[in-house]
C-alpha cells in the first residue's frame, strides 16, 4: 500500500525526535525509548476509516509556519480528524486534538497532535503512561517533568513527562501545534 502523506508525516515526526533526542543528554534517553517505540509502532500501523471531524481552531493551522514538519501537517490535513479536547470545555474553538489512534492502529502506543489557539492554555493533567511531546510549531511555557514551574523551551526541545507527571501549556501569542505519544 502507498505511504499516505500522514504516513510521511509520522514517519518525519519520529525522525524528528530521533534528531532531537540525540541533541538531549545523556544518551541514550527517555526520548530514544519514546521513539523507538513510535518507530515499532509505525511499522505495523494499519489504517482505521474514520469519518473526518474538524473544530474551529484548526483555523489556526494556517499560522504553524512552513517547516517540513508543518508542510507535512498541511499535507496530512485531509486524513487528521480534529476534535474538542475532552479536557477542555470550549469546544474546539481555542484547543484541539488529532487522535491519530482514531485512523491508525498503533498497538499501546497512542498518538496525536494537539492545537492551541493564541494564548490558549492546554489544562494540567496527568495520566499513568510516560509521555513525549514534539513540538512542532509555535511557543509558549510548558509545565513538565515534575516540575511544578512554567518553562519556555529551547530550539529543538523536547517535553518529557514521567507516569503521574502533573503537566500544561499556554501558548504565547501565536498558534501552538505538538505531537504527542505516550506509550505504557
Ligand atoms: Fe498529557
């Protein structure tokens, strides 16, 4: 079966946190774990049909910028399917996610991106399973790591977040858009 451009777009987001987390010390890392089981993951995705969900916000995906990985987004646009986040109450219009476990099968990992609006807040939460994010464009401050302070992150950053880790972020005043995988 031919790659799909949201195929090419998980295959350059897995790239992309194998390039950064070679940056990260010290090696090998939690985000070399986090990627190699994207990478397992990926081999033996199998395409679920679903029926294609869009939010307001995705407005917003006209601002992520011309990177490779946000020309990959606008390629994979007509297979992501957006929805309001169900940790959020507004109803996609300042924040939502792309479940792409809702048109991949991915085994336990889950996968996804997330938008936010400008100045919009994703809600501290925390869950059991471990968690990176690939931030993919925009900035903003992230709680992370078990932290309890709001962070601006370097170029090439990636969010690490242990089991039960309290973790959020507020976008500054462009769009925010991140991948994310959490795997047991
Ligand atoms: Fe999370």
């Amino acid at each position: 079966m031919a790659e799909s451009p949201l195929d090419r777009l998980l295959d350059l987001s897995c790239t992309e946190i194998e390039r950064r987390a070679a940056l990260a010390a010290p090696s090998p890392s939690v985000f070399d774990s986090g990627a190699s089981a994207f990478r397992s993951a990926l081999g033996s995705a199998t395409t679920v049909p679903v029926p294609k969900r869009t939010v307001p916000v995705t407005q917003h995906l006209a601002g992520i910028g011309a990177s490779a990985l946000a020309l990959a987004v606008h390629e994979a646009a007509p297979e992501l399917s957006w929805v309001a986040s169900p940790r959020t109450t507004d109803g996609g219009s300042d924040v939502a996610l792309a479940p792409i476990n809702d048109v991949r099968d991915l085994g336990s990992l889950t996968c996804g991106l997330m938008l936010l609006a400008p100045n919009a807040v994703y809600p501290e939460h925390s869950h059991p399973p471990q968690e990176v994010y690939l931030p993919i464009a925009g900035g903003g401050s992230w709680r992370y790591g078990g932290q309890a302070n709001f962070r601006v992150l370097a170029n090439d950053a990636l969010v690490y977040n242990n089991p039960g880790d309290v973790h959020s972020v507020v976008a500054d005043d462009e769009p925010l858009l991140a991948l994310y995988i959490l795997w047991p």
